[in-house]
C-alpha cells in the first residue's frame, strides 16, 4: 500500500475536509490549524489532538514550526464578502487567504485546494491571489485550477455551491476537472433522514464537559447526542401546522403572521420553509436551527421544528460516530461552516490520483 500523503488543513473547523481526505486512506495530516477552541476541540476528538494547533495561524506561522506537506487544505474565512453579509472590503477575515499562501511557501506542497464561498472566485481577494502565481511573485511555481461546484453533484445530501480552487506546481499533472456522479440524479433529504427519528423530545445536549487547552468545554457528544428540539412558543408552532412539505411563510394565515410578513408579501421562499423529501436539502448555514433564516423546518407537515443538530450534521456527511465539542451555537456554527464530508472526499481522489503520475517529481527536487 502506498505511503499517506502528507496533509495539512488550515482553518480546519470541525473537520470536515479532513474527514473527507482521510477517509479515502490516502492521506495523514501532519497538522490542523483552527483558532475557535471549541471547533478545535471537535478537531482534536476525531483526528489526533497532537496535530492540532488550536490558535490563530498568524501565531503558527511565526512561531516557524511549519511541516513540509504533500497538499493543503482548508478554507480561509469568507464572511467578509459572503452574499448573505456586508460586503466590507476591509474586513481583516478577508485577508487571511494570505496567510493560506504564506504557508504554502512554507509547506512547498506539490498541490493545494481552497474552499470558498461562491463569490470568492470574483472577488478583488481571488484575483491577488491569481497575480500572486505570476512570474516574480510569491506563488510563481503554482497554477490555479478555479472549478464553481455544487456539493450535490457529488454524493452530499444538500445543494451547496462552493469556489474551489486546486494549485498545483506548474510541471505536475492537471488535476482533472471534477465531475459528479450525482449530476441529475442528486441524494435526497429524504434519504438522508430515513434512519432518524422524527420525533424528538429532548431540548439540551447532555450534560458532560472536558477539558481541552486549558478550558473546561462541553462534551464531548457523539452526532446521535446532537439530536435536540427547541423550546418554541405556542404561536410559532401554530405556524409550522400551517407550512405542507415545500411550502413556507406564504402558507401561513394572515392572523398568525408577523406585522413585519404583512407589509411584505414578496421576497425570499426560503424564509420558514419546509424542506422536500425529494430533494436535497437547500445550503446547511450556522443558524440551521432557527425557522425564520430558511428553509430549515422538518420536511414532515406533521413534524413541526426545525432540523436538529444531528440531521443537519447528517445533511452535512458527518458520521454519526463524529465527535463534538461545545455549546448548541457553537456546534450549529460548526457543522454550517463545514465542508461536505462527500465533496472533499472526491477531490481528495482527484488529487491523490495525481502522485501515481510518471510527472510527480519528489519533493527533493522542489
């Protein structure tokens, strides 16, 4: 059996790229940056606390404790230009895809893959990134292979458009353009929840903590513990009987609808929706939990909550062994910012296939 690929992950989160590359048992990270100990914590519980670092990478990176690598990973923080927030151009989180490049001259990998939100690839952020791989600049070595994919196009439960970008060393093989199996006959919502139960009573993860880099955190819970409810208020559940599978706010009788709902009788269809049994899931976000920020309500007319945890985890393509770390907001962040678990595992081969290549040179000769 061939030698694991060296793999680093930065911005790791909860793992869900990792998961995804380790699972096809090509690849062993070396080490995971990610700065929000709670995420860490997850991280640490599936994949090998010793190489995790749990602090900001500006600190990993001056401390010059970066190892060779065969590829990187990881997706820099994207809020500061994502769709659904202010499009602050000088928000800080949209400048540390430096920080991805500087470790990629640290690390002198044969290939790399970045994650992204969908406008990332016509950002003024991707396009110094771009310039950075001309000649005389710092990334000269490197080509970028810039794809716009749809995680449903590859085995994930849900329709989550992601940039992704593959580098590699300018003499080494293209990677070839990722193709999903699942392009037209996508996994569904209701595949993905058939072995859950719907019916759920409980309100609060159990009550377990440990201790992780110094601090006493919840956990650690299995993605089964994470199978929770909300307390909700009689009026909210008065609107989900109102919403049929695939239906949403508009479905909802005048007298149970908010003031702000009355006065606008157009806008998003997502907004208290249903999910359909029969489709994948719309994107898993941070706030998955909260009816009123998409279409996030069990896809049963006769179940009336949103989606837990554990299905959205599910959705997500985390195993239900998967360990977490921290408080319900915390975990909910996680698993929305997550990286499918179906799509990292395909470009992992994509990539991996690469060093079979009679063109691969050692990284000696780098």
């Amino acid at each position: 059996m061939a030698k694991p690929l060296r793999l680093i992950d930065l911005f790791a989160g909860a793992g869900g790229m990792t998961e995804g590359f380790e699972s096809t048992g090509k690849f062993k990270t070396v080490v995971a940056v990610e700065h929000d100990q709670h995420a860490a914590a997850t991280y640490a519980l599936n994949h090998q606390a010793e190489r995790v670092y749990a602090g900001k990478i500006e600190d990993w990176l001056d401390e010059g404790r970066v190892p060779e690598a065969d590829v990187i990973i990881g997706g820099p923080p994207c809020q500061g230009f994502s769709a659904l927030g202010k499009q602050d151009v000088l928000d800080e989180r949209n400048f540390l895809w430096r920080k991805y490049a500087e470790t990629i001259i640290a690390a002198k990998p044969k290939y790399f893959v970045v994650e992204n939100v969908r406008q990332f690839l016509k950002s003024d952020q991707y396009e110094e990134f771009e310039r950075w791989t001309r000649p005389g600049n710092p990334l000269e070595k490197y080509v970028l292979q810039p794809y716009l994919l749809n995680a449903a196009d590859f085995g994930a439960y849900q329709s989550r458009v992601r940039s992704i970008v593959i580098g590699r060393l300018k003499e080494l093989p293209e990677v070839p353009e990722p193709e999903g199996a699942y392009s037209g006959c996508h996994r569904t919502v209701g595949e993905a929840f058939a072995s859950i139960e719907a019916h759920v009573v409980e309100t609060t993860f159990p009550k377990v903590s440990f201790e992780y880099n110094g601090q006493r955190i919840p956990g650690p819970y299995s993605t089964q513990d994470l199978h929770v409810t909300r307390n909700y208020t009689q009026l909210s559940l008065d609107r989900f009987k109102e919403i049929p599978m695939g239906g949403n706010r508009f479905n909802i009788p005048t007298e149970l609808l908010a003031d702000c709902w009355k006065k606008h009788k157009t806008g998003s269809g997502d907004v208290m929706g249903r999910l359909r049994n029969n489709r994948p899931s719309v994107t898993i976000r941070t706030e998955f939990f909260k009816p009123e920020k998409g279409r996030y309500l069990h896809p049963d007319p006769s179940v009336h909550r949103a989606i837990t945890h554990y299905e959205a985890a599910r959705l997500q393509g985390f195993p239900d062994d998967y360990k977490w770390a921290g408080s319900k907001t915390s975990i909910a962040r996680q698993i929305g910012n997550a990286v499918p678990v179906q799509l990292a595992s395909h470009l992992a081969n994509l990539v991996a296939a690469q060093f079979h290549a009679d063109a691969v040179v050692s990284s000696e000769s780098i």
